[in-house]
C-alpha cells in the first residue's frame, strides 16, 4: 500500500488545521502556545462568528455548523456532544491524521461546542488505535471542562455514519438506523446530540482563537489527494481552487478526471476539472466535495475500472441490513466488474441507468446512494467507454485486474511522530454520570 | 400525512403494494419503492391499509 505524504506548506499562515508542524503530535502547550484554549471568544460569541463564517461540516453532508449546533442547544434538556473521527470512506486520512497530530485543536473545539449547546457530556469517536492514543494522552495532558470519553469501532464504509455513531456510543453496533429520529433529535442516550466531524470541530476551535479570521478559516478545506502516478497527499487549500490546479499540485497533471469526495461524488471527466473546489459549485454540477477525498485518475489508467473498484468496495462494506441495498450493490457491483473485464451482457448500460436512478434514498444511510452515483455518473461522464467496453474487452482495464480493485481506491494514513509527554498526574477516568451532570465551567 | 418506510426492515414480502398501488411500487427484487412520501388527500385509508399490510412493520404513518 502506498503512504500518504504530508506536505508541510512553505510558510505557515495562522488559522490552518495542518498548522506549523504536521508530521508531530502537538502538546498541550504547544497548542496554548498558538493561541488554543484561550477564553477571550465566549460562546455566544463564537456562534455568532460561526453563522457570519458560514462554516460546513467536514463530514461529508457540509452542512452549515452554526445552524447544527443551535438546533442542538435549542433541544434543551442535556445535550451530547460527538467528536467523529471515524473516516469510512476509503480514499480520505485527513480525520486520523487530524487525531494522530493535533488531538488538543479538536479537543478544544468539542469544548465549545460543548459551551454553545449547552452539553454536560462528549465522546470522541473513533477507529484507529493510533488516534485513541493520542487523543487519551490529550485527555490528560489537558483535562477538558466536561467528561469526555473515548469510544471505540470498528473501521467500516458505515461505522461514521451519525446514527452509527450514536448506536455504537449507546452499547450497540456501527450501524445506521432509519431517519427520522436524527441525532440533533434523539441521539445517545435519548439526548440531542451534535454528532460533528473532527475537522469542523477543528475549524470552531480555530474560530475561536482567531476571529479575524473566521472567513479564511471556513473557506478552506483539508484535501486527501490520491489516484497516481506518485503517492497520495494530504494538504489544506482554499475553496475556490480549479480541480485542475490540485491534480497539478498534487502530481498528476494531465489527469482524465476525478473519483469526488470519496465515494460519494461520483466519477468526473476531464472537462469538469475546471470546476472549482467549492462546495455549491460542485454540488451544482452533479458531484460533490463530501470530506474533501479526491482520486485523480491517473492518464493511463481506464475510468470503468476506478468505478468497478469504487463499486465492488461498497458491495462489500454494504452493512447488509437493507435488502434492496444488499441487492443493490452486489448488482452495481457485477455488472461494473462486468464491464471492465469484457463480460457485460448487452442490457448493462440500460440496467446500470435504472439503478442510478431507482436506487437513490432507498437505503438507510447514504451508502446505496453512493453506489447509485458511480453508476450514474459513468454513464454522464464517460458514455462513450462504456460503448467501448461493451464492443470489444477493454486492455486497459485487463491489464489492471478488475477483480482485487478495491483496495486501489485506499490511503494510509499519515505517520505522526509522538510528541513528548510532559510529566502530569493521570486525571480521574471520566465517570459516566447518568444526567443531570453539573454545568459546564467553561474552557479555561 | 406522510408514508414512511423503514429500508432496513423491508423483506421484500411485496404484501404492501397490493392494497396501495398508488403509494408503492416493487423493485426487481420485491422491495417496496415509495412514489410519493406525502400521502395525497383522500389515499388515507390505503397508506393506513398499506401500512397494517406489512408483515415486518417496515411502513408507518406520520402525522
Ligand atoms: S443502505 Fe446499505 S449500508 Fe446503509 S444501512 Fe442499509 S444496508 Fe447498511
Ligand atoms: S410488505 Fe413490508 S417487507 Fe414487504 S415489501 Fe412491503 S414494506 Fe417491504
């Protein structure tokens, strides 16, 4: 498997989620020392910098955080917070690299979010072990206002997914239920839940050290860069920057299009990477940005193949508790692999267009959706290499071998070195008080 | 009114068409698809038959 490489931007620009030493595990006084856990900005505050910035989730769905955390606080009762830092989708890093290297900026974030909604209890959610280190070493490095506890999953396409997450924490599996109830509705414990990705968390902790600049800060976005012909990259750049320009950045100049915010935003053509990375833009052109994973296909390399392995990986992560997503995906599934290993029958193009539109929002979560996508978006974006392909057997795709393709579509994570652990007392093990739990101090 | 329906309990018994074949059509495979999530006036009786009609209790009513 090939290692994603961080690059460290030339100069350091105050206000960034990568920060000045990405390849290290930051302190707690490392991060006070950039101005983290400062109390000047109150929450009230914050929210209001918040709603100003515009700032999206990081998730995937980019939904604005101002208006989540308030449906949260307007519940009432005692609100959960959630830091999620479990990344399903295959092609991203930027989650665990976050937790691995700076677990005290998401830290800090779920603190005031905690502040803003007025929860008396978090959790940090997550797979990787490397990350739970990190983040329980923060923990006591930096004992946060309120009980916060580390929970653990399993490392699935599904196991990110909010009402997973909410399942998991309350004792069951990382699995999706059906909406409603949301999370900000019902979420653990019964609670109203804010269920936020660890890079939003990041950008509300960054806002609240730097106000002045909030714009710059919901303006830009971690990227996780990968598809070849050199290894994948994790970077942070700002909205607005043509797709091309990335592939160029990234190493891939030349590129026959694009696998988009993971899995979710379908396959694009060369043409589209004039797009701008830029959430509405993208959207308005039929792909999305999701959690900012983008797969350069490579020249050289076939695009029914990287829909083939986009496929057979949801077919396979598909959590099977939806029959027609069961069904689904394994149908998807086939008849891509079909088609890039020369076997599709005749009817595969007419059957792959009835799935991409009958398929959208018939399962729980947004996975069926996203097998529905890739069929789709084969279709809109390169129609005439699924003619090709269905004339004669394409060599490219042979050359690739269909069948042990989903792993292609996967990145490693970036290694982060440990940082030095400052001699402290362990704190007490964060109780899991039922509610009512005393309110919070604020962060110090 | 509104029909919703649970993806994750649906079998695919197909019982829920035939006494709502407004409201719901069967996949390729037999599960249910719904045409529309608002229930139009006057097809109460058929999303509430429609509902009742599922072994699995995959289909409720809201509202
Ligand atoms: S749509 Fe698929 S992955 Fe999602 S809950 Fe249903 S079976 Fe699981
Ligand atoms: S009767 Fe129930 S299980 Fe059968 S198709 Fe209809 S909703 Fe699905």
């Amino acid at each position: 498997m090939t290692t994603t490489t961080v690059r460290l931007p030339p100069a350091q620009p105050p206000g960034t989620v990568l920060g000045t030493a990405p390849a290290i595990a930051e302190s707690a006084d490392a991060y006070r020392a950039s101005g983290g856990y400062g109390a000047t900005t109150g929450p009230g505050e914050l929210l209001a910098h918040l709603a100003a910035s515009g700032l999206r989730g990081r998730g995937g769905a980019g939904f604005p955080a101002a208006v989540k955390l308030r449906s949260v606080r307007d519940r009432g009762g005692h609100p959960v917070v959630v830091a999620n830092g479990e990344e399903g989708e295959p092609g991203s890093a930027k989650d665990r690299w976050l937790l691995r290297a700076r677990p005290h900026l998401v830290l800090d974030g779920l603190a005031r979010a905690a502040a803003v909604t007025g929860a008396a209890r978090g959790f940090v959610y997550l797979s990787d072990p490397a990350a739970g280190e990190s983040v329980r070493r923060a923990l006591a490095e930096h004992p946060p206002p309120l009980p916060v506890e580390v929970v653990e999953t399993d490392h699935t396409y599904v196991a990110g997914e909010e009402t997973s997450v909410v399942r998991r924490i309350d004792g069951g599996p990382a699995l999706p239920t059906a909406k409603p109830p949301r999370p900000f509705e019902q979420g653990v414990g019964g609670a109203p839940t804010l269920v936020s990705n660890v890079e939003t968390l990041a950008r509300i902790a960054l806002t609240a050290a730097r106000p002045d600049l909030r714009d710059t800060i919901a303006r830009s976005t971690l990227v996780t860069l990968s598809g070849g012909p050199v290894s994948p990259l994790l970077t942070e750049v700002p909205y607005g920057i043509p797709l091309r320009a990335l592939a160029d950045r990234y190493g891939n100049p030349g590129a026959a299009g694009a696998l988009m915010g993971g899995l979710f935003g379908g396959l694009v053509d060369a043409d589209a990477l004039d797009l701008p990375l830029e959430p509405d833009a993208l959207i308005a052109a039929g792909t999305a940005l999701g959690c900012g994973a983008i797969h350069f296909l490579a020249p050289g390399r076939c695009p029914v193949t990287t829909a083939a392995d986009a496929a057979a990986h949801l077919a396979a992560e598909s959590a099977r508790q939806c029959g027609v997503c069961v069904s689904g995906t394994a149908a998807v599934g086939k008849a891509l692999y079909g088609l890039a290993a020369g076997t599709a029958g005749p009817d595969t193009a007419d059957s792959l267009d009835r799935w991409a539109r009958g398929l959208r929002g018939r399962g729980a979560c947004g996975l069926l959706d996203a097998a529905a996508g890739i069929a789709g978006s084969l279709l809109r974006s390169f129609p005439h290499l699924v003619r090709s392909h269905l004339a004669a057997p394409c060599p490219v795709c042979a050359g690739a071998a269909p069948a042990d393709g989903r792993h292609r579509l996967t990145v490693a994570v970036p290694v982060v070195a440990g940082a030095p652990v400052p001699a402290r007392p362990p704190r007490p093990a964060p109780s899991p008080t039922p509610f009512p739990l005393p309110a919070l101090k604020g962060t110090p | 009114m509104k029909l919703l329906l649970d993806s994750t309990r649906c079998q695919g018994y197909g019982l829920c068409q035939e006494p709502a074949p407004d409201l719901v059509e069967l996949d390729e495979w037999g599960y249910a698809r719904l045409i529309t999530l608002v229930v139009p006036p006057g097809a109460e009786d058929e999303a509430r038959a429609c509902a009742e009609s599922c072994p699995n209790s995959a289909l409720r009513l809201e509202g």
